[in-house]
C-alpha cells in the first residue's frame, strides 16, 4: 500500500477563510500605527503639507503590503524567507532620512534610498555569509540608538520645533500628550487580549477625538482626496544621488540587515523551521527591494516588524498565507488615497505623544538585544558604550557638525550612522583581528580575575553570534 502523503508544515496550511483574515486583520491592526508613524514623522519634519504626507502614507501602506506578501510566499528563488512575517517602514532611515532633505532635498532622499536598494541587492547573499560580523553586541548598540535618537523628534512634534511659535509648547497640548500616553498604558498594561494589542492605536485615535475640540484637526485633505488610485512614482522630481546621502542610506540598510536577519531566526525557531543560509538571502533580498520600490514610489525602507513576530510567538498561529493576507490587506489600504489623507490629518502632539513610547520601545528591544552579550566583559562594555555615547552626540548637541562640508554633515549628523560605524568598526577590530587579540588580553591581564590563565568567557562574550 502506498504511503499517505506527509501533512505540510504549519508554516504552509492553510487556515479556514474566516479565521484566517480575523488574524490576519489582527497583524495588520498590531503593525499599523508603527507603520504610518515613519510617514508623519518624516512629513512633519520635512515640513510637507497634509496632501503630500498623505502620499506618502498610501505610499508606504503598498510598498509593506508587497513587501510583506514576497517575505510570505517567496517570489520563486530570488526572495522572500517564506515565512510567517509582516514588514513595514523601519524607524531606522527616519534621522538620515529628515538630515538629506534638509543638505539636499527630496529627490535626494529618494534617490539615495533607490541607491541603498541596489547596494542591498549585490550584498543580500555576502552578508547572509558574513553575519557574524554584526553579532547582539552591534545590533543592540545601533537598535539603542535608533530609538533614543528618536525621541527628540517625537518630543519636536509634541511642542513644536520653532520657539518664536505662538503655540511653542503651549500647557495644553503638553496635557494632551501626557493624557495620550496615559491612555496607551493604561491599555498596554490593563488590558487583556486584543485590547492590550491594539492599546497605541486606541491612544491614537483617543488622543484625536480629543484634539478636535483644541482645533488640532485639519480635514480638508479627506474630502478632496480620491477613494481610489495609485501613489505618484517619483513624485518630487528626478532622483539625485550625492554620494554621502547614498553612503548613508547604504549603511541604513545594513543596518536594516542586521534587524531583519535577528527577526527572521527568531521567526524561524518560533515555527520549528529553521532558516537556512539561502533563506535569508532571499529574505534579506526582500528588504532591498523595499529600498528599489521606495525610491520610486516615495515610501520607505521596510524591515520585519519586531510587534508581529511576538504576535506569531504569543497565538502560535504560524502559517505564512495568514501574514500573506495581512499583505494583501496593506496593499488594498494603500490603494485608497482618502485612507492616507485621514491619516495625515492626525495632529502632530498626538502623533508624537504615541511616537515617544513607540521609540522608546525600539531602544529597549536594543538594550535586551544586548543582554545576549556578556557585558561583564570590559572590551564589550566598551565597545558599547563608545557605540552608544557616540551615536547619541548630533542628537544632545544639535548643529556640532554644521560647520563641516555639507557631505561629512550627512554622515557625521546621523547619530544611527555613527553609532552602526562604530559598533561594527570596534567589533570587527576586537574580536576578529590580531590586534584585537593581543588588546584583549592586556585589558583581561590587568583585570581583577582575568588573567592569562583565566577561562575562556562564553562564545557571546566574545561579541559574537548567538
């Protein structure tokens, strides 16, 4: 008798219609504020107006829905890690992105992250063999960074950015941003279930509702906006490639790298399908092409969503159909330009009142990536620190770096390019050369305890992959 066929992985069933879109729908509902809060930061600090960040928004809502959809269902074998994974605009560009525009514009911007989109493509498959150059020790010192340097931007749209303002921080909207932040708690902390999910978005639209009587809310765009259409390829002009906004926009990809590969093996242990070298080629390919999309139609690079991968871990629903439907969902939101306006109507102190805890979240995932390190050893603690202290420099002291040409000011004004620099340049020195070698143990000789004859520390001490 023949053999009954081998049932597929739960990674590739299929779930019944009606629960599959319901957790489907849920990703999508657990991703979204992230999502759309790269598009408002970003408008508001580029100072585009309501109709151009709502642009941006369906921009950014159909790239991470095709993004998201490849990442599921593999786009054959050129990319996508098939696996149960939500994508969206990574936090990660933001500060690069607000100092091109401001050295050199818009199409600049978009030119560079066309750019880093191609270099990504050429090191998708180098980099999934060399990740052991950007072990816990790196990730989590430019992680920390990421979110820290965030911070003042989610604080400038709280309380404006122009002190001579007539509403520079005005009491109100400070006690409307407390109130909001208050209500996210609140959620994240009370609530039970879906509602402790979707607590940032409930503060959201709280906030909002909240905001209208203050006369923070602008609607006009909604009306005049179209139910259906297409975001704008190039919308702000014929790229341009200064060579240290695409130096920048690369090493954010790297970065973008880094985040995504951490992502996908969690991913891959939470599924019991291990992600194999060739997997995460295709995987990281899948971000570059984020970057390819981006830069033509005026979104954002995307990474895997930190939020859905613990959403996977917590309802051990793993089939990938089900975050393919989320895709298809983003796709279908990004599709309507009236969506993307409401959303651009959302006031600034609100949007950062749920940005701050947003950010400060991405630094906390950075500080517990660099629990996996042994930060007992002084060459790591150093390592760290150096990393973190120096990514933090242009965000404590504002305009240090204006008086440098306005290429270096591009790299240099960048705490999340610094901060990547460093790591990965002290990293690499300490832990994979001869010098780092012989550095190493004149530090361990003249520790209490760490002399020549001491046992060697754990593989993670050493800075690398876990």
């Amino acid at each position: 008798m023949a053999e009954a066929p081998s049932p597929p992985h739960p990674v590739d069933q299929r779930l019944p219609f009606v629960r599959q879109s319901a957790f489907a729908l849920q990703h999508v509902l657990i991703m979204y504020t992230g999502c759309v809060t790269v598009p408002l930061v970003f408008g508001a600090a580029a100072g585009l107006d309501r109709s151009t960040v709502a642009l941006l928004i369906n921009a950014d809502l159909l790239v991470a829905g095709l993004i998201t959809l490849v990442q599921s269902l593999g786009l054959g074998r050129i990319a996508g890690v098939r696996l149960p994974i939500v994508t969206g605009a990574t936090f990660a560009g933001l500060t690069p992105m607000i100092v091109i525009a401001e050295e050199h514009g818009l199409q600049a911007v978009y030119g560079s992250m066309l750019a880093g989109g191609v270099v990504g493509l050429a090191l998708a498959v180098p980099f999934a063999r060399v990740i052991r150059f950007f072990p816990p020790l790196v990730t989590g010192s430019v992680l920390t960074v990421v979110g820290l340097s965030l911070i003042g931007v989610s604080g400038g749209l709280i309380v404006g950015n122009d002190p001579a303002a007539p509403d520079f921080a005005r009491p109100l909207h400070i006690g409307l941003a407390a109130l909001v932040v208050l209500i996210a708690v609140a959620f994240l902390l009370a609530g039970r279930g879906v509602w402790s999910q979707l607590g940032v978005l409930i503060a959201l639209l709280a906030g909002t509702l909240l905001a209208i009587p203050m006369d923070l809310v602008h609607l006009d765009g909604v009306g005049e906006a179209d139910w259906l259409g297409l975001p704008d390829p190039f919308h702000f002009g014929a790229p341009q490639f200064p060579i240290a906004a695409v130096v920048a926009m690369s090493i954010v990809m790297a970065v973008v790298f880094a985040e995504s590969t951490a992502s996908m093996l969690a991913v891959g242990e939470i599924t019991g399908r291990p992600v194999s070298r060739a997997d995460l080629a295709r995987g990281l390919v899948g971000d570059s092409l984020s970057g390819l999309l981006a830069g033509v139609l005026t979104s954002f690079i995307d990474t895997v969503f930190g939020q859905n991968v613990g959403a996977v871990a917590t309802t051990r629903v793993v089939s990938r159909y089900v975050t393919a439907t989320s895709g298809a969902i983003l796709v279908a939101l990004g599709l309507v330009p009236k969506l993307g306006a409401l959303v651009a109507a959302l006031p600034g102190v609100v949007v950062g009142a749920v940005g701050l805890i947003l950010f400060a979240t991405v630094a906390l995932i950075g500080i517990n990536t660099l629990r996996k390190v042994d930060l007992g050893d002084r060459v790591n603690t150093t390592i760290a620190a150096t990393s973190v202290g120096v990514g933090l420099l242009p965000e404590s002291a504002p305009g240090m770096f204006e008086n440098f040409p306005s290429s270096a000011e591009i790299l240099l004004g960048s705490g999340i390019t610094l901060a990547a620099c460093t790591a990965f340049t002290l990293n690499l020195l300490f832990h994979h050369t001869r010098l780092g070698t012989s550095a190493r143990a004149a530090v361990r000789a003249g520790a209490p305890g760490e002399g020549p004859g001491a046992a060697p520390g754990p593989e993670v001490a050493r800075g690398e992959s876990v």
